[in-house]
C-alpha cells in the first residue's frame, strides 16, 4: 500500500475547502493501493477556514490541519506542508491548489506515471480558463523571459505537481528563505511527466493574489533562478560607452576646429539616458542586494500558531 500525503495550502477557502477535499477523496478511490494523507495548511486565513480545517480533522483521522501564524504568502504554506510530509511516512506527495481549479480527475493519472517510474509529475496548463487577456499576456511574457534567462522551461506550468519522496527530501536540501516553488522542482531534475489540464473556474470565492504580489513573486522568481539582469547592467554600460565614444571624438574635433555649437539640448538628452540608465541598474543590483539581505537574516520560512490535535488527543 504507497502512502500519498496531499498537500493544500488553504487561504480564505471556508466554503470551498470541504468540497475539495470530497472531490480528492473520490478521484483517489480509482488509485488503487494507495492511501492518503491531507496536510491542509491556513495560510492567515482572515474568514473561517481554520474552523473548517478543525472539524474535517476532528472528524477524519487522514486530516491534518497547520494554522501559520500570519499570511505568509502561498510559497511558504506550501513549504510548510512539505516539510509536513518530509516527517512522515509517505512515498509521494501530491501539491494542489484549494479551489479546485487544479482538477482532481488527473490524480489517477499522476499516480499511474509515478507508479511507473516518474519522480516528478507535474500539472501543464492547457487551457489557462477564463483570465484577462492582460494578465494571460503578461504571464506568458514572464515564463517566456525566466525560462530564456534560466534555461527551464515554465510554459504553462502550475503548482499541481506529484513528487516522489526522494524529490521532497532533495527539495528540502535548498535553504533558500525566499522560495519559488515552480523554478526549485525544475531545478532538482529527476525523471519527469507532464500531464496536461484545463484550468477549470472556481466554485467560491476570488482569486487572493494582487497585482503587487504577483510581481513580487515575479522578482523572486527571476533572482532566485538567474543572474542575468546584473549581466544585463554590464551590457547596457558597454553600449553606452560605444555610443559616447565617437560622440567624444565628434565633440573634440568640432572644439579644437573652431566649430563648436552649444549643445543644450544634447547635453540635457546624455544627462537624462545617463541618469536613467544608472537608476535602473542601480534598481537591478538593489533587487539581489535585497535578496542577500533576506537571506543572511536566516529567519523561518513560516511560523506555526496552531495544529489539530492527533485523533485521540486533548487540545
């Protein structure tokens, strides 16, 4: 019998989470031999969702509930519930979004290509549902511009994913505190499988990510992953210096010929791309400075308030 831990961070899901577990639940019961195990992780929840994520555990002893102690963000609930199943027993791991929107109807298929010798079986979007267009577009662009830069490939790739343990172990190897999960499991390798779904619409609720957020996981993303942009600052400083060569050149033989003109507005131009181009790299190399900053504090990815009690335990 493969022990399966299912892992869900949860964030503002009261109403939803009890059906997606139900659903999980019925999609596993085509798997044979195998038994899971829910780490359901609230992510700060400010609605119900840790009332909720008690009573499923109260009344299902294959439900574990994390509370974290203040909104963390996705990427440390999710570390939150592999670590979880790192101090387990369990062979794999399934990740999987709350809302349903990663369809439990491919887990049967996922275990069958674990089953088969694949350690890493992730969820590819093949169909991104009913999105904006400016976000769809913009999406597209930062997976295109990160996998140029890093050399992975992140087409359409999501955070539905099937790891075996072996991956999970190797996956907590990485002591980075700002995590992107997506970039570390492409970066750990492993043999691979690609199941392909479409996203399907959410039954409750919205979508708890801002633009802010988004961007911000953006940046993270592209400096965990590349050095690039500090290359590109190296790139940008070059171009500039064989722009301002010949225009030195041109400026000393129009002076020492007599036939200098004041350049206001050619010096008010240099001024404004010089001053802009060392603001950007400056931003640039800030973001890396910020990264290291973070890094060097050594604080946790997460805290823990609270856990459900074991079956059988007091509060």
């Amino acid at each position: 019998m493969a022990e399966l831990s299912v892992v869900i961070p949860v964030f503002n899901e009261a109403e939803q989470i009890g059906a997606t577990l139900s659903a999980v639940r019925e999609a596993l019961r085509a798997c044979d031999d195998v038994n899971a195990a829910f780490v359901l992780v609230d992510d700060g929840s400010s609605d119900r969702t840790w009332d909720a994520i008690s009573g499923l555990a109260a009344n299902a002893a294959d439900v574990r509930g994390i509370r974290l102690s203040r909104n963390f963000g996705k990427e440390a609930a999710l570390c939150a519930g592999l670590d979880a199943a790192r101090a387990s027993d369990a062979d794999a791991c399934l990740v999987m979004d709350a809302d349903l929107q990663h369809p439990p109807e491919c887990i049967p298929r996922m275990v069958a290509l674990w089953r088969e010798g694949c350690d890493v079986v992730e969820g590819v979007k093949a169909s991104r549902g009913r999105e904006r267009l400016l976000y769809r577009w913009l999406a597209r662009a930062f997976y295109g511009v990160i996998g140029r830069l890093s050399g992975f490939d992140f087409d359409d790739v999501s955070d539905y994913k099937l790891l075996d343990m072996k991956v999970v172990r190797a996956w907590g190897k990485m002591g980075e505190s700002r995590t992107f999960f997506r970039g570390m499991t492409a970066w750990l390798g492993y043999r691979r499988a690609a199941v392909p779904f479409d996203v399907a619409e959410r039954k409750t609720g919205r979508s708890g990510w801002s633009a802010f957020q988004l961007l911000r996981l953006a940046m993270d993303a592209i400096s965990s992953f590349t050095s690039a942009p500090l290359h590109f600052v190296t790139i940008l400083g070059l171009l500039l210096l064989a722009f301002a060569v010949p225009l030195g050149v041109q400026t000393l033989y129009n002076k020492l010929a007599g036939i200098a003109v004041d350049g206001f507005t050619t010096v008010i131009l240099l001024l404004l791309l010089i001053g802009s181009t060392v603001m950007i790299s400056l931003g640039i190399i800030g973001v890396y400075i910020a990264r290291i900053f973070d890094e060097v504090k050594h604080r946790p990815r997460y805290l823990v308030q609270e856990t459900t009690p074991a079956r059988g335990q007091g509060d």
